[in-house]
C-alpha cells in the first residue's frame, strides 16, 4: 500500500509538471532511470527570458524517510560554492577592504613564504602551485566524510616544504586555494564567510535556503542526502557526510534559490550594483606568459556547438552538481543531484540539446575512425628490466609533510604499496626506478646504488617526498 501510495505521488507530481513546457517529456525521459521510488535523482531546473520555465525532482531525497525530490529541496552544491566565495572577494574589494593583488600573507601572516610571492589573485585563478588539501588528507588517510577541523586542514597546508609550481607558472586545481580565500574574507571583513555571503548576497537575493555551512550540528530543513550504487547488486549505500569546511565547497542550496543567483549575473543588485562586478567575474587569470589560465572567478568560459557557455560543477561524497549558463541566449540550466553515478553536466549539455537546437552554430563533427599501423614505430614498446630487483624498493618511507608512514611490499614477485591505512596497491614499472599506481606515480632515489626514498605525484598533488626508514 504505501509503495502505491508514492507511485500515485509520483504520477500526480509528473502530471502536474506537464505543460509548463512543450518539450517536458523529452526532458523527462532524460531522467527515466531517477523518475522512481525508492532510488535518489535530481532536482532540474531550466531558465529562459528571466523566468523559471519548467522545475522539477527526480527521485528521493531521504531513502529511509521516503521523500521525494522536488524544486526546493536543499543539496549540498560542491564547488558551485566557489563563485560565491569569488564574488565576496569582489565585494570586498568593492569596499576597499583588499586588493586581488595582495600578498596572502597580509591577511594570514603565518602562512609560509616561498621563493615567490603568492597573491589573492593566484588563489583564485588556481595558479598559486599550493597543493590540494582534500588530495592531502586522502594521502595522509583521512576520510573527506569525517568532520575535520578547520585549524588541521590549515596547519597540514603550512606543514607543505614546497609548491607544486611557481605561481603563474600554470594552472592546476587547488581546493587549499579556496578554503584559505575563505580564511581571508573572515580577516577582511571581521566575519565568517557565512554571514557575510547571507548578508551580502543570499538575503538580497532572496536565497531563503541558501547558506555556507560551517558547522554540522546546525540543521538544515529540507536537506538531501547522499547516496552510492552498491557494487555489484541493487540499492544504494547511505553516504554519511559530516564535511563542513566551506570556501572549497560548503553551500547548501535549491533550484529556486539558485535561479535568483542565475538572474543577478543579468542584472546585478549586489554591491554597489552595476555590471562592473559581475564583468570581473569572467574575467580568467593571466599565467606569467601572458597566457588565459583558462579559469576566471570559480566559472569556466567555453563554448557548445558554437554557442558561448559559462559554467561550474561540483561533487562531493554521493552530491552532483551543475550550473550552465548559455548567456547570449539568456537561457540556463540548473542540476543537483544526490547519487553518485550522476553526470550533471552531461545532462545539462542534453537539455540544450532539446531546447537550443534551433540556435546551435555548430553541428557536431563525425568522428573519424583512425586505422591503427601496427607497424607504426609510434607504439609502445613494453619496458622489460630482467636485472630488476624488487627487493631493493620494499621497506618503510616516510613524509615529514603528511607525517605517515607508507609500506612497500614484495608478494609473488609483485611490488605493493600501502598508502597510509588503506589496502595495498600493485605497482607498475614504466621507467628507471619510477612505478605507477594508476591514480598516481613514484620516483625512487639512490644514493650510490643504496635506495633513499621518493617523491610522489598524485593529480593536484606533486613531489611529494617521503625518506626510506
């Protein structure tokens, strides 16, 4: 009876949608798989000319409680929640309270000085070279699901001998950036980044469910929870999330809300208002060759079939999120969903698909198939070392900057590594003394002939040195 009831629910709720849109069951049958009971989906949103033309959930939001998902449901947005740090800064510097070309170290004096200097504007183009914190704690063991307090995240940032580049070198994607820019707005403007983003921007906006959330015992009504496809059978894993560290991520928001914030890069009320601000915030930061960084204020300028796009996604635990902007065509798509296989912006660009097609420049190229020569001098020879011992890599290593230990092992003539508590990995020879671990790769070091460490590049995360013990 009561799985008749929520499929009567669904039924009403999918009737009632209907009509708000002539392409509605196109756009629905997108979402067929999350359009159930008992599975987590989405919630969508799609704006045109200013108005909100067609909201709608997909899905449930609380597995055990049986609710479903609908326009004002709140999911936690990952870094979406970075423009709003980037338009606090702006705000800021509005006010006259910093300067993008400040040295860090003005508003966090603590913070290591490097061989060159470090700036707001450097944090917030990814062009700073400071490691990722979130890549960090997952070296170090540490569970991004767990609580984590703010002065040890900072304190392992610090704890850092060295840049993964210098600044202005190149871009690369930096969540310490973001949280630390968070640190700086508290300095700058005497209060928590989430009072001042819930005075500045949610309040005038009229984002009533909106907010940077910082500490986890608060409540949150009408929150989604997170889910993941259990491997290999039916059902889903509840994914426990009590992650409140905000500037890398941290606001929770709806479909409704963030249409208001969709509508401001229009017509802007924030501030002193005017276009001036919001111009900024697409502007990308500069490399030192004068290059685009390719990133401007936590959005990314691109292009879709000949039509220019803004956009940002974010994810974290089993949350998905993306927020398109078509601008020229004044046309937006919001997604948020709460399971962990969702693909929010492939999802976005298939929305476009049904309601921009008349407006596409571009119509997708053919891909070619390209004949393989197999006896093309181009192919990869496989690397064979016969006098290779694997002996010598096994043994206990050491990094000051994570403070932990990692564990090589030897077992049936495969080398396994330990990282931190988690399960040992096989490694894969590809060069001199260098293995890979998929995700990651290693360089050992000698000293005549005798093994004394090496440095470990993960992603957002390089030459990382650890000691052999």
């Amino acid at each position: 009876m009561k799985k008749q009831s929520l499929l009567f629910l669904f039924l009403l709720f999918t009737i009632c949608s209907f009509g708000q849109l002539k392409q509605s069951q196109a756009i629905d049958s997108l979402f067929l798989d999350w359009n159930k009971p008992e599975v987590p989906g989405c919630a969508i949103g799609i704006v045109e000319d200013g108005k909100l033309i067609y909201s709608k959930g997909y899905g449930i939001a609380d597995l055990e409680h049986d609710i479903q998902i609908t326009p004002t449901s709140v999911f936690y947005i990952g870094s979406v929640s970075k423009q709003f740090v980037t338009f606090s800064i702006l705000l800021l510097e509005e006010q006259g309270k910093l300067n993008l070309d400040d040295k860090i170290q003005k508003y966090l004096p603590d913070f290591p000085e490097y061989d060159s200097t470090l700036t707001i504007r450097n944090f917030i183009h990814h062009t700073s070279g400071v490691r990722d914190y979130l890549t960090l704690m997952f070296l170090k063991g540490r569970n991004y699901l767990d609580n984590t307090d703010v002065d040890e995240v900072y304190e392992l940032i610090k704890k850092q001998k060295e840049l993964n580049f210098t600044p202005g070198e190149k871009y690369l994607y930096s969540n310490s950036c973001y949280f630390m820019l968070a640190m700086i707005v508290e300095k700058a403007a005497g209060q928590s980044l989430k009072d001042f983003a819930h005075e500045s921007i949610f309040q005038p906006l009229g984002m009533k469910n909106t907010l940077f959330y910082d500490d986890n015992t608060d409540l949150i009504k009408n929150r989604v929870f997170s889910y993941n496809k259990k491997p290999d059978e039916d059902g889903f894993n509840n994914l426990i999330m009590r992650f409140d560290l905000v500037g890398s991520g941290g606001v929770y928001s709806s479909i409704e809300d963030l249409y208001l914030w969709d509508q401001n890069f229009y017509n802007n009320k924030l501030g002193k208002g005017g276009q001036n601000i919001i111009d900024k915030m697409h502007e990308e930061g500069l490399l030192n060759n004068g290059e685009s960084s390719g990133y401007a204020f936590a959005l990314n300028n691109g292009t879709y079939k000949g039509l220019k796009t803004v956009s940002h996604g974010g994810s974290l635990a089993g949350y998905r999120a993306q927020l398109m902007r078509f601008p020229e065509e004044k046309f937006s798509v919001i997604i948020l969903a709460n399971r962990g296989d969702a693909n929010p912006t492939s999802k976005s660009f298939q929305i476009a698909d049904i309601l921009l097609e008349d407006k596409f420049v571009e119509k997708p190229k053919k891909k070619e198939i390209q004949k393989v020569d197999e006896t093309s001098s181009d192919r990869k020879e496989k690397i064979e070392f016969s006098n290779l011992n694997l002996e010598d890599y096994t043994g206990r290593y050491y990094s000051e900057e994570l403070d932990v230990n990692y564990i090589l092992t030897l077992e049936e003539e495969k080398l396994n590594i330990q990282i931190a508590n988690y399960a040992p990995q096989e490694l894969t020879i590809y060069d001199n003394d260098s293995f890979s671990g998929g995700r990651f790769s290693i360089r050992f070091n000698r000293l005549n002939g005798v093994m004394t460490g090496f440095e470990f590049d993960a992603g957002r995360v390089t030459n990382l040195k650890f000691e052999k013990k």
